[in-house]
C-alpha cells in the first residue's frame, strides 16, 4: 500500500472565491513553474492498462501498444509505472522484459487506479531553480482534484488518489488547490504562457462556482504562467469536453501545432478554423505573436457505437520525451504528412509514429497516458515553505 503523505506535504486545501483571502504559499509565489514538455525528463509515468471496460472488444491490443510505448521511452528516460498490486508489478515487468526494455530502467509502484489516463488523474510537476551557484533544480507536484471529466465515468477514487501516493513516494511537497483540472486540458510553453479552453475549463460539470478570472488566478498561482491563451471547442466525439492536447500544442516557446480540418462538411471543420483565428490573433507573454503551424486531422476513426461513433483521433495527441517524440496514427494518408510536419518541427529529436487506432476506442491517445516529471536535484527545500 501507498505510504502516508510526508509531514512537509503542501495542502492549501480550498480554492478562495474572488475577493476571498487566497492560500498563503502557491508554487508561483516561492518561483515554480510548470516546464515545457520539451524541457529534460526525469521519467515518464504512466498507468498500466487493466479497465476492460475502456476498450471493448479490444483490450488485447491496449498491453502490447503500452510495451512499444516503454520501449520507446526507456531508451531515453526512466519510465515509472503505476500498477494495482505488487503480482501485477512483477508481471508487468516480465512482459516488458520479454518485449526488450531492461528493467533497471522502470520503475513500478503498487499505486491503484480506475484506468489509465494519468495525463488527466495523475500530478502535475512543478520546478524551481535556485538562485545559488549550486543552479539546483527543485521538484515539488500540483494535486488537483479528478471527477473523470465531469463525473461521466464512475468509480474515479483510485485515480483521484494517484497524485497523493506519488508526492508520498518521490518524497516531494503536494500543493492542493481544490480545483477540478485535468493535464490534457492545458499546454505551456514554459516561458509563461498557457493554452487552454473555454468548453473544458468553463463547462459547469468542473467548477461551477469559479469563472474565467477566478480559474484563471488559479491557473497564474499553481503553474507559474502570466498569459492565459483561451481556444474555443474540442473536436467531435472527445468526452473531455474538449481538451487542447487534441487541438494545438506548443512545439517550442513560440511556436504552435493547431490541428485543422480541409473538408468544410465536416463537423471539425468550423471549430477547428475557430481556433486557429484565435491562435493567429494571441500573442505569449512577452505580447509577440505566435507562430501557428498547421497540423492535418486524420480521416474519421469510427467506433461500432452507434450513438457517438465518431473518435477523437487527433495527430496533436503527441508526447514529447527526451530525445524523442511519440505520435498517433491511425493508418492513413495523412498519418505521413502529420509525421512529416513534426520531424520538422523537432529535428533533434526522434519522432515515431504508434499505431493507435485501437487506443482511440477508449477515447484517448498518447499524450492521454503519459506524464512528463522533469529533471530535478531534489524535492522543493521547506525553506519558506507553509
């Protein structure tokens, strides 16, 4: 079992309403900030896969396209797996050591979960660099609340757990806003400026009692940015309620992919031009002008649901890793012009593409079930710390 939360832990347990005393000590006020993706990993964490509910009729794929993923990933930076049970642990690590990964490179904690999407249950890492000649880099976690976007997949206790257990286990302080907020919903560029967007992070199955200015007061308090970049709606069938990583992600501090639909039929078509206006008007926290790239979407990736057959296949759900950058495809056309524009995005960098058309089924793709930790010296000093 997961061991307590240290006594240094930071909880600021209660998001203050505007005009309310806020909390006393954020990561923005003792100099955190939330790295870009592309900044130096300590490790990539994921969940191992065990929900069979998540993909019906096809969980057998889900295990093998996790093996690719860490063998990918190992070879670059440590991967930290959580699994449910220290048998399943044991398992989970044969089964990679068959598929080629050398163990000593994993790390496997018995820290249960509901699924697999730890992009959207799991911490986000924030660091600091101290101002002495030592240039130590600290590591500390944010622990948001997790309600399964919006309480549409129940049970989430063990996922909303996840955070905690890994604070305890890395031994690193946990700030707690008390805000509903998943890692998919946002995108940083490092320097200051955040995208996210108005379906997700407004929509009332969130935080109801909290608006733009006050979401965004916690967004500039718990992940050290200044500029908040609002896009508009996500692509059809994404259950998130329209998270960016399927919409634009920044490839360096002044550049942004934005997926885009050709065919104006579709029903992408008119969101998707919407956000790329608004990416074409914001400007980053130093008032410059993005740079916008424009990033295909696949072809529709359909499911047999009648209801809702139409996935949220989206090329912007890469994951950008050490050395190395890992993207969806779905076996098609456009699976090479994606692949394409990213190379040339990240010369210096490996850029694979994963078959994910069995992933997608359960709603998300790469970037859905991984996590960067940044490189980091230590855990966050208590040194001024509440």
């Amino acid at each position: 079992m997961p061991t307590p939360i240290s006594p240094n832990a930071i909880s600021t347990e209660r998001v203050a309403a505007r005009g309310a005393p806020g909390p006393a000590r954020t990561p923005a006020s003792l100099g955190l900030r939330l790295p870009a993706e592309w900044e130096p990993h300590a490790a990539t964490w994921l969940a191992w896969p065990h929900n069979v509910e998540t993909w019906p009729d096809r969980f057998a794929a889900i295990p093998p396209l996790f093996c690719a993923m860490v063998s990918a990933l190992h070879l670059h930076e440590r991967v930290h797996i959580c699994v449910n049970d220290a048998a399943t642990g044991q398992a989970v690590v044969s089964r990679l050591a068959r598929s080629g990964v050398a163990v000593d490179r994993l790390g496997v904690y018995a820290i249960p979960t509901n699924d697999a999407w730890v992009r959207d249950h799991g911490p986000i890492f924030v660091t600091r660099s101290s101002r002495d000649r030592a240039g130590r880099t600290e590591l500390a976690l944010v622990d948001w609340r997790f309600n399964s976007w919006g309480g549409k997949y129940p049970p989430w206790d063990l996922d909303d757990a996840v955070a905690s257990h890994i604070a305890s286990r890395l031994a690193i302080p946990r700030f707690v806003p008390g805000l509903v907020l998943e890692g998919g919903s946002i995108d940083v560029n490092g320097c200051g400026t955040l995208l996210t967007t108005e379906a997700c992070l407004l929509h009332p199955n969130r935080n109801p009692a909290l608006d733009r200015q006050d979401i965004e007061a916690v967004l500039r308090a718990f992940l050290g940015v200044d500029t908040i970049v609002w896009l508009g709606a996500g692509i059809v069938g994404d259950d998130t309620d329209g998270h960016v990583d399927d919409l634009a992600r920044f490839v360096n501090p002044t550049t942004v992919v934005c997926a885009v639909e050709d065919d104006p039929l579709d029903p992408n078509y008119r969101p998707l031009q919407d956000n790329l206006a608004r990416l074409r008007r914001a400007t980053d926290q130093a008032g410059r002008r993005l740079t916008v790239v424009p990033l295909p979407m696949p072809e529709p990736v359909l499911s047999k649901d009648t209801d809702s057959p139409r996935l949220p296949a989206s090329y912007a759900n890469f994951y950008i890793a050490n050395g190395l950058v890992l993207v969806p495809t779905y076996d098609q056309p456009n699976d090479r012009r994606a692949l394409d524009i990213l190379r040339g995005l990240f010369p210096d960098r490996r850029v694979l593409g994963l078959p994910c058309s069995d992933l997608v089924l359960g709603l998300g793709a790469i970037h859905c079930v991984t996590m960067q930790q940044p490189a980091a010296d230590g855990a966050l000093s208590e040194n001024g710390v509440e």
